[in-house]
C-alpha cells in the first residue's frame, strides 16, 4: 500500500463520523501523488500524518440567555489546523449545519487555500451550530459575547485571526470583537478581521469573495480565448459571495440568470442587474432566508425546492452557496444539457466527490473552491496588515492587489499542473501548489 493510501484508510478509521471531512482529506491526498510518491522526504518527516490532524481542536459549550429570559446552550468550536505559514486564519460559521466534520473540512480545506494567497496565513475555521435566523440584536449580542468568552484564550493577532463566514457579517464581528476588547483590556484589531471601517476594518471586504471568483475566472477565460462579456452564469446562493459575484460579472459585461435559497431558486432571463442587485442585499438583512422573495418583486419564475443546475442552459454553473450543492445527478443533468462545459466553484466544497468525478471524467473543466475563493482569505489578511502597520489603503489600492493575488493563484495551480503531470486539472493543480508551501514549511521547521 503506497504512503497516500495508508495516510487515507488510517485518516477514515479516526474519523469514520466525519464525512465531510474525509472527502476533501480524499480529494487533497490523492492529488498529492505525484509529489510525494516520488520522494520519500515526506513519509520520513511524517507530513501527511501531521498536516490530517488538527495543531488544536477546541469544543465548547455557548450558554446565553434569549428575550423571553430562557436560557439556551449551543455548541462552539475553532479547529486550528496549521501555523506553519502563519497565525491560523479562517472564518466563524453560525448555522445549524456546523458539527465537527464541518468545521475540520473547512479548516484543512484553509490551510491549501491561504497558502495559494502568497501570503504568511496558517489555516484553521470555527463557529457554533447557533442558528442566527430570526434572532434580535440583543440576541445576537448576547450568544456572540457568550461565544467569545471562551474563544478569545485561542485567538489574537499572532495566534489565529478569524474572520466572518456563513451567518456572521459586521454586526457579528462587531459584537465579538467588543467582546474580547472588554475581556482583553486593550485594543488589538488584528485578532479578528472583517471589522467595521471605523474601528480597524479594510475597505473592499464585503465584496472580495465575489470579485476574487470573477477575478480568477477572468484569468482562465484569458486561458482558453474567452471573455466574462456575454456570457450567461448561473449562480446559486443569494448572499454576500453571490452579490459580490453578480456586480462584478454585471462590471464586465456578463449576465447572471439564477439565484437560489433554501426554498429553491429564481431564473431571471434578464439578467440580475442594477436594482435587483441591490435587493439581494436586502434580501439577506431579512433574514427570511427565501428567494422566492425575489421573484414575487421582479416577477420572474420561481421553482420551488429546485436547483439551478443543468435546468437553465447558462455557459458556466457556479455554486455560491455552501458545501454539497451539486449532486451526482446535478452532474449527470448539466452533462445531458450539453450547453456548459465549465463548472466554477466560489462555494466551499459544493460539488459532492461523486459528481466531481463524473464531471470530469466527461472533460468538464472544474476550478475548485480552495483557488477560487480565496480573494476573502486574501483581502482579511490584508487588513491584518494594515491594522498592524497603522495604514488604511483605498478601495481602489485593495482591489489591485486583490486582482493581482487571484491572477497569481490562476497561474500557479496551472503551471503545478502542468508540472506534475496533469495539464488543465485545476483542482489536482492547486493542492499540489497549496501543498508544496506549506510541507516545505514544516520540512524546515522539524518535527513540531
């Protein structure tokens, strides 16, 4: 049995309940082959053992009280994978769906991730099973301050900087950041980051997920002759990464077709422009959750409990929204469509193992998560930057360097590709350049 396989069956058997966690442990380890199967470095420093497990693990109860004086309990955690590069950074997810699997896919899914930025970030996630829907600013401030009195032992500006994910935005980070100044008795901006601009935030945050995906994109269309103006995209999601996408792909000259919600999803042949955008953020102030509120609005069709995927004939399907939207039969159904032959994911992990692999057994090209989102991770560690030099850079000065961060990302996982052996496959391509950073890293740091 080769070092990748015994890394991977003795990884399965600690974590037999952590689904979401093996997969992307599979889909990592088996494109690393080519690197480490032909020097025996890293099975003699024992990388692949050290880089499955956590540096640190941290479970913990959130006692809070809600507006009718009843007490709740909720579950909290911060996985800190990896400082070789850097102080862990990674973001906080409040939703019901976070558990341990969650948590530690997206940590070890971070750690590749901040290394493709070029930047000095380890990796490491966290959140609560804590579900923000339909809760009060006194609510929110309570079960936030709660969560803080116990992350802040963990985290600081050269220890782990978290920052916003799926159900923390300002307000949230607002309340924790309050939080740990109370606690820690001073002012350290760097230990979290997607802050407001009057107390340490950068300018260009809420929207660098979004522009970062459009940014890559643009780079690989460059690639292969194309060009963002004209082309239809479906979306899913309604959010953050989904309206930063949709106003730079509008900026470009493209069209965006979908938008989906738990509920189901929304095809507008006209495009989301102007307006519309604007009403996604409203949408998501809401807190309803439901995207059939855009098509009551704007009068478009509405599918309930559907996906966009292989229904709308759109020239690239990029999911937006969380992990495991895109099923086998979501694969098989874009395939049977015919009309595209890109699959650009912006959401972490959204396409299941099953229909990657039929994906691209039928020459689909997928850009994977790990490259294309990353202008987030980028843009907070920016700020960490300039919280610690005491700068404040404009909008315009943040997105040239985020521009440039996504075109470096686009030409590394291409030009590892092409190194190890398999041109044009984005997803072996960036975890061999994301690997390659970070084992050297631990290489030259011993055993630690």
């Amino acid at each position: 049995m080769s070092y990748v396989d015994r890394i991977i069956a003795a990884t399965e058997a600690k974590n037999a309940d952590q689904p979401e966690f093996l997969q992307t442990v599979r889909e990592v380890l088996n494109s690393l082959r080519p690197i480490v199967d032909k020097d025996e470095k890293y099975e003699k420093a024992g990388i692949l053992e050290r880089i499955v497990e956590p540096e640190k693990t941290v479970m913990f109860r959130v006692p809070w009280v809600d507006d009718q004086g009843k007490v709740q309990v909720n579950r909290g955690y911060r996985v800190q994978f990896s400082s070789s590069i850097g102080p862990y950074k990674g973001g906080l997810r409040f939703h019901p769906s976070v558990n341990i699997s969650v948590v530690k896919f997206l940590g070890f899914e971070q750690i590749f991730k901040n290394s493709l930025t070029g930047l000095p970030i380890g990796g490491g996630k966290g959140g609560s099973d804590f579900d923000p829907k339909g809760k009060s600013d006194g609510e929110m401030m309570r079960f936030c301050q709660s969560f803080m009195t116990e992350l802040y032992r963990y985290i600081g500006p050269d220890t782990d900087c978290p920052a916003g994910d799926i159900g923390v935005g300002a307000r949230e980070i607002g309340y924790l950041y309050g939080q740990y100044k109370r606690i820690k008795g001073c002012y350290e901006a760097g230990a979290l980051s997607g802050k407001g601009l009057a107390y340490g935030g950068s300018l260009g945050r809420n929207e660098a997920t979004g522009f970062g995906a459009v940014y890559f994109t643009e780079e690989y269309f460059r690639k292969i002759g194309r060009k963002i103006e004209g082309t239809t995209f479906a979306i899913s999601g309604f959010g953050n990464v989904s309206w930063g996408v949709c106003r730079k792909i509008n900026e470009l000259g493209g069209k965006v077709v979908t938008l989906s919600g738990p509920d189901g999803y929304i095809y507008d042949p006209d495009g989301v422009t102007g307006e519309k955008v604007d009403y996604m953020v409203e949408m998501r102030a809401s807190c309803r959750d439901m995207v059939k509120d855009y098509a009551d609005k704007f009068h478009v069709e509405y599918h309930p409990g559907e996906k966009p995927w292989g229904r709308v004939g759109a020239d690239i399907y990029m999911p937006c929204a969380t992990q495991n939207d895109i099923h086998r039969e979501d694969a098989q159904r874009i395939l049977d469509e015919g009309s595209s032959r890109i699959l650009i994911e912006v959401a972490n992990m959204p396409t299941t193992q099953e229909a990657m692999d039929l994906l691209m057994e039928n020459g689909v090209d997928v850009l994977p998560s790990k490259a294309v989102n990353a202008g987030g991770v980028a843009v907070s560690s920016l700020e960490m930057s300039q919280n610690a030099e005491h700068l404040s850079w404009t909008k315009e000065e943040v997105d040239q360097r985020l521009h440039q961060i996504m075109k470096n990302i686009f030409h590394n996982i291409d030009d590892a590709a092409s190194e190890y052996g398999c041109p044009g496959n984005y997803v072996a391509g960036a975890n061999l350049a994301g690997f390659q950073k970070v084992a050297d890293a631990m290489l030259a740091q011993g055993i630690c």
